[in-house]
C-alpha cells in the first residue's frame, strides 16, 4: 500500500507528497500532465503532489510524454508501474472498457486510483472495482471534474437560498462533434456518446437534485439515435422525480451545443454556461431580468480540483471523496445502464 496512507503528520512533517502517475497518453492523459505540471509551481498544491510517472504502451511513447512534462519515471508497460512501490495515486485516462481491470490491478498493487469518467463501462465493472476498494482500503475515486469544482458549491448555494424558489424542472446538455474519434464508434470500447460526454448532464441533473440519491426517481423516458456500428450517436433522456420535478439531458457526438444547464423554479431561474467546465452562472426573475451573474474563479485547467481532493483524502485515510462518493458513481452507473437496456444497447463484452 501507499506510505501515505492516513499519514498526514508525517507527510507534512517530512516534506513528502502525493506522488502521482498518469496510466495512459492518450489526450485526456496531456490534459492531467499539463496540470499537474502547472500545481508543482502553485502555492497552493506544490507541497502536495509530484508528478512522478507515466505508463503507455510503449517505451518510447512514454519518455517522449515525460521529457514533455518534466515526470520522472517513463514505462513501457502498465505492469511496470504497478510494480514501482513509489507511486501513491494513479489516474486511469484509458477507454472506459478498460478501467474496471486496470483500477483492480492498481488497488491491488497497493496503489490508490483517480479514474477517468465514465468510471467503468457499466454498473457490474463498477461494483467489482468498489469492492476492491473496499477490500484493500485505498482511495477509489471518480474524475468527474464537475462534481469537485467551485461552480458547484456557488451552485449549490444559489439553490439552497431559495433565490429561484422551488425546483421545478432541470436541462442540461452536451454535445461535441467527436465521432471522428476511434475509440467514440467502437462498441468493443464501450463508445457512444451517453458515457463519454452524456455522463455530465445526468451528473448537472443529480447535483442539482441534492446528490446521494436524495430524491428518488419514479421513471425515464429515453431515446438515441445509433452511429453505423450500432452504439448511441446522440440521445435525450427525460427523467421523472417522485417529487414531481422532470429532468432532460442531451448529448451527442454528431453536432456542438450550447452545453446550458438551466434550473427553472417557481421563482425565478438560474442558467450555467458549459456545464462541462462552468464559466459562469447567471439568475433571472420570473420577469426574466438578469437578477446577478457569478464569476467562477480562476483555475489552472479545471483538473487541479479532483487531484488535491484525492491526494488530501489518501493523506486523511479516507477511502473516498465527499465530491464524488461511492454511492453516487455506481447510482449514475446504474442509470446508464438502465436508459441503455431501454435502447437495447449492449456492449460485445456484456
């Protein structure tokens, strides 16, 4: 297991950081180096973290990813980095097929794991790997950005003061022109849209309806449009609360959106500018006057949120974090398996 585990006092005392390896080099992989490079020379995280690794495919692809972003220690097989007992976090930035297997075997290599959204392909995968968090006692979590930034407490609060009165109803939507993208198309990798970019309008939707599955839903209604090798090009899904609020989220692969998330209440309403990285946040009245806007504040990329939580949790011994616990990755599991059993879509390893 990691030496850091719940040794906070001493992590601090003798200098140590999180140290953190990237398993992948893929784009969304740059994307976390690029980060973690620019927290080693923030204030605020570079006694926290170090980035320390990357692991691909090949050896050169690796050192060439290092030499890019200054990490220490390039391999040319994940197994390699399984077996460097230095490391303390990975981020899993492979295909959403691969993350169930890949998570197990860094746990159980004594390695706490930050992976990438979707968390797995679906909702079995995902509660084998939480079992094995379970089991070894490390840190799983999921990176799902927006669960971790400031827009949500900002969020949270313009709710809870019920400034825009009682919730009613709830979009939210995202769509990217990404179909050129192999791993998009391919059913073997669990591609479509609803896991890779649909997942943030159900997770907009579930935040705004308190998390934790504190309003339970009484039904959905769903549909897709399929890609030629079958998975989901684009779709809408209508989601029925119990407590009378409906929901619609939209995502697709095909075309851009507007990425809105609109919360409309009996008193008014609040609109987010790209709910997949809000750039603000704007209320309205009932008369439909800009009451105030909010600024978001100023981040590195976005990403700096979900490493300093995970590397504080693995610091205080948790085994996961309050942004994104357990309970809440495998109910948004669930619900995606759920509107994919109701198109009929199931992945060749299923």
């Amino acid at each position: 297991m990691s030496g850091l585990n719940g040794k906070r006092v001493e992590a601090e005392a003798q200098g140590r950081q999180v140290k953190v390896a990237i398993l992948g080099a893929g784009g969304i992989a740059h994307h976390m180096a690029q980060t973690l490079s620019m927290m080693t020379t923030d204030a605020r995280y570079s006694s926290l973290i170090e980035p320390y690794a990357v692991a691909a495919r090949s050896k050169d692809r690796a050192e060439a990813f290092a030499a890019q972003y200054g990490i220490k220690q390039a391999y040319g097989s994940y197994d390699e980095l399984l077996a460097d007992p230095a490391v303390d976090l990975v981020y899993i930035a492979t295909p959403h097929s691969l993350h169930a297997e890949q998570a197990i075997a860094c746990m159980k290599a004594g390695k706490n794991v930050l992976v990438e959204k979707s968390f797995t392909a679906n909702a079995q995968q995902a509660q084998q790997v939480l079992d094995t968090a379970q089991a070894t006692g490390l840190l799983c979590t999921e990176a799902i950005w927006t669960r971790y930034m400031p827009s949500r407490a900002i969020i949270d609060e313009i709710l809870a003061s019920g400034e825009i009165g009682e919730v009613k109803s709830i979009s939210a939507n995202l769509c990217y022109p990404v179909s050129h993208k192999a791993r998009m198309t391919d059913p073997a990798l669990a591609g479509g849209a609803l896991l890779d970019v649909g997942v943030y309008p159900l997770n907009f939707i579930d935040m705004v309806m308190g998390g934790h599955g504190a309003t339970p839903i009484d039904h959905f209604v769903s549909s897709m449009a399929p890609y030629a090798t079958g998975v989901d090009a684009q779709n809408t899904t209508t989601i029925y609360y119990e407590n009378g609020v409906m929901a619609n989220a939209a995502s697709s692969m095909l075309a851009s959106s507007d990425r809105g998330g609109y919360v409309w209440g009996t008193n008014g309403y609040l609109v987010c500018q790209n709910i997949n990285n809000v750039e603000g946040v704007d209320v309205y009245g009932l008369d439909h006057a800009l009451r105030r806007h909010i600024d978001i504040p100023a981040q590195l990329t976005g990403y700096e949120y979900e490493v300093a939580d995970a590397a504080n949790a693995i610091l205080d011994g948790r085994t996961q974090c309050e942004a994104m616990p357990h309970a809440d990755t495998l109910r948004i599991m669930e619900l995606m398996d759920q509107i994919r059993a109701a198109w009929g879509l199931k992945y060749p390893f299923e």
